[in-house]
C-alpha cells in the first residue's frame, strides 16, 4: 500500500474494517472484524448513526444485530478519529433484506460523518465498466439506473424500474441486453421471464442469455478489440488500448444502427415527434 | 516471430480498471500480459480475434449481421414497455447509444447497479 505525505507508515497508518456475515479471507487482511446477523445490515447501519450524534442506544437493540455495542462505539470512535475515511459497499447489502434502503442508510451515515471529518462512501464494482454506465446514464438523463422513459422524460425508482423487479413482475415485454449475462446470474423467476419475452442479446460469446434469446449478435471485445472509455471504480476515466482486430462490429455501432432502424419507424407516442433523433 | 507490444493498456475486468499493463500480442491472440493480475491474465489471454461463433444468431440459427439488427429493431419496436439492460462489459461510448435507444423507444433504462 503507498506511502504518502500525509500517511508515512503506509499501511500501517490506516485502518480496515470489514462487516460480513462470516469472516471470509478479507477478514485477516483488515485490523478489525464485526460478524453481523444476517440480514441486520440496515439495523446496524442505524444504530451507528444514532451513536455518532451520542445518541442512547438499548442494549438488547445492539445486541439483535450480532455485534456488541462496546464494537459499535469503538468503531464510532475510530471513524471521528479519521482524517479520511472511505466505505465500500457491495451487494450484500442491496441485495439482501432491505435492498436499496440499505444502500441508501450507508449513504446516509456517510453524508453525516462529514459533520466530523471527511467520509465518502463508493460502491464495489464486480465487473468492468458498471461505474461508466451510472456515469453516462446521470450525464444523459440525470439519474444513475433503474430509469424509465415511459412518459417521454426520465423517471427514476429503484424497486420499481429496476431490471430484477421488472423482470420478477413479468413487466417488461421485450429485453435488450449489452454486456451483461442475467441469464446466468439473476433469479430464476427473473430468466423464466426473459425467455418467455424477445430478448436481444450483444455479446462477444455465446452466453447462457444467448441461449434463451431470440436474436444474439456477437461483437467485438471492449477493451481487447473495441477501443472506447471505461471507467474506474472512483470515477476516472480512462482510455482502452486494444491489443486486436475483431472481425465482429463494436457495441457502439450495433447499438447506434439498431436505433436507426428504429427511428425510421413509426414514434411510439400517438402525439408529437422525436425531438433528439441523433447524438451530438 | 515479433510480437506487437501495446504499453499502458487498459484492463476492464474488474472495476479497478488498472491502466498500466503491458500486452505483447500477434495478429490472433495476446501472448504476455504484463504487470495484470491473475484476473486480468486471464481475461486478456482468453480472448483472441478469432471468429468463433457466427456474426448473429436468430432463433437459434445463424443469420447475417443485417437481418440480426432488423430483427431487433422490429422486436423492440413492437414491445410495449421494452428494456435495455446490462453496459457493464462495454465502453461509455456504446452506452451513450444504449440511453439514446431506450429514450427512443420511451423504455426502461437500468444496469449492473441496480444488482
């Protein structure tokens, strides 16, 4: 870990903290370990909220989540003692009891650390470029995901618009996929609904979403053999160099030529024309 | 046989995004991925610029990049509340075009996050 002006010891100036459910290799990697409960994520995340303003706190309350209330305000303490703290989160807790209002208490608990010493808080990312997606698509539409524009302007609502849900709900009548393989990783409710509805899949492979799809097109890998812009974890973009020449097409241009094909068909609202029908 | 050697390449497996890595590749496939991880070691040797599988597939059956992309602007077209999902395995310029068509076709807009 690098050493720095303000952080000579390296890693020996800081501090990890790791919440799991079980300890998992990372746990010996970092100072401290709290074992929570299952699903006790959005408890636990309250009740260090409460505790950072000295607020009382019942002992049997503290206790429900798995970790001691003698934990919780040692670790209150060390993160008022930060110059500079950070929490990652992944989807064990937006994907667990609670879902996105987890994600949004973490959030929280961030936002009022600050009226004590700098905290951020930053999503892991599992693969690529999802961070360049919700960089895009708040650039584009001023929300990061979960979106519709069903009323012809975007609207935002996670639980509501967001693919698992609409999926499970049997919603949506037609799926395009890019990039992605929900067809291996989401719930089965979830892939029995894509395969009863058209899906349309791009992907470099034939992919367990290909198999369930009614159109697959297979394009060019970003990164090895598509050039373009990804975007790291904290939010730099960075150019791609590939390495090879691809005999398929890129995503942008297979995207770019089917929206062609449909902007040449009838507009979907009975009223009104496309204002934006080619990007800028 | 001399390998042609890209420095500073990008690797998009992870969300790390390490910017630093060195490839020595030929015209097919990448042989040395230097300073990459065991992931992006991985990730960059495993593909090639081979053409493995057909251009497009419509049912099943092997069909040409044109009649693919007429089929899926015809199915999407028609759908009532379609969506398009996914852009994590894919570069910001595609995904420009992915919120373009989803406001184009007045539907639903998500990706990886919302996991």
């Amino acid at each position: 870990m690098p050493k720095s002006k303000f952080l000579p010891r390296g890693r020996k100036d800081r501090t990890a903290v790791l919440v799991d459910i079980r300890p998992t290799k990372s746990a010996k990697a970092c100072d401290i370990f709290l074992q929570v409960r299952p699903g006790k994520d959005f408890e636990l995340i309250t009740i260090l909220r409460a505790l950072i303003k000295d607020q009382k706190v019942s002992e049997e309350a503290v206790a429900e989540t798995g970790v001691s209330l003698e934990q919780c305000n040692d670790l209150v303490d060390r993160m008022k003692k930060a110059k500079f703290g950070c929490m990652f989160f992944g989807m064990g807790l937006s994907m667990t009891r609670g879902k996105h209002m987890n994600s949004a208490a973490l959030l929280t608990l961030a936002t009022e650390m600050n009226a004590f010493t700098k905290f951020v808080a930053m999503p892991m990312r599992g693969h690529g470029n999802v961070t360049g997606a919700d960089v895009v698509m708040r650039w584009q539409t001023g929300y990061p995901f979960g979106i519709t524009f069903n009323r012809g302007y975007p609207r935002y609502n996670p639980g509501e618009f967001s693919t698992v849900d609409v999926l499970v709900r049997g919603d949506t009548d037609a799926a395009f996929i890019i990039g992605a393989d929900p067809g291996a990783t989401m719930p089965q409710p979830a892939i029995d609904h894509l395969a009863r509805i058209p899906t349309i899949v791009l992907d470099p492979h034939i992919t367990h979403t290909s198999k369930l799809s009614r159109v697959h097109i297979t394009t060019s890998v970003a990164g090895i053999s598509a050039p373009g812009t990804a975007y790291r974890m904290d939010e730099i973009p960075l150019p791609l160099k590939p390495a090879l020449k691809s005999p398929y097409p890129t995503d942008e241009e297979v995207v770019r030529r089917i929206k062609d094909a449909i902007a040449k068909k009838r507009f979907w609202m009975p009223e009104g024309e496309q204002m934006i029908t080619a990007q800028i | 046989m001399t390998l042609t050697v890209v420095n500073n390449a990008t690797c998009t497996f992870c969300g790390c995004v390490c910017d630093d890595i060195e490839l020595h590749a030929d015209e097919i496939k990448i042989h040395k991925a230097k300073k990459a991880c065991v992931l992006g070691t991985a990730w960059f040797l495993n593909h090639t610029a081979e053409r493995k599988y057909p251009d497009a597939l419509i049912d099943g059956k092997e069909a040409t990049l044109d009649e693919a992309i007429e089929a899926a602007a015809t199915y999407l077209h028609e759908a009532d509340m379609p969506l398009v999902y996914g852009m994590s395995n894919t570069t910001c310029e595609a995904q420009r075009e992915c919120v373009a068509l989803a406001d184009l076709l007045g539907g639903l807009l998500d990706s990886h996050t919302s996991l």
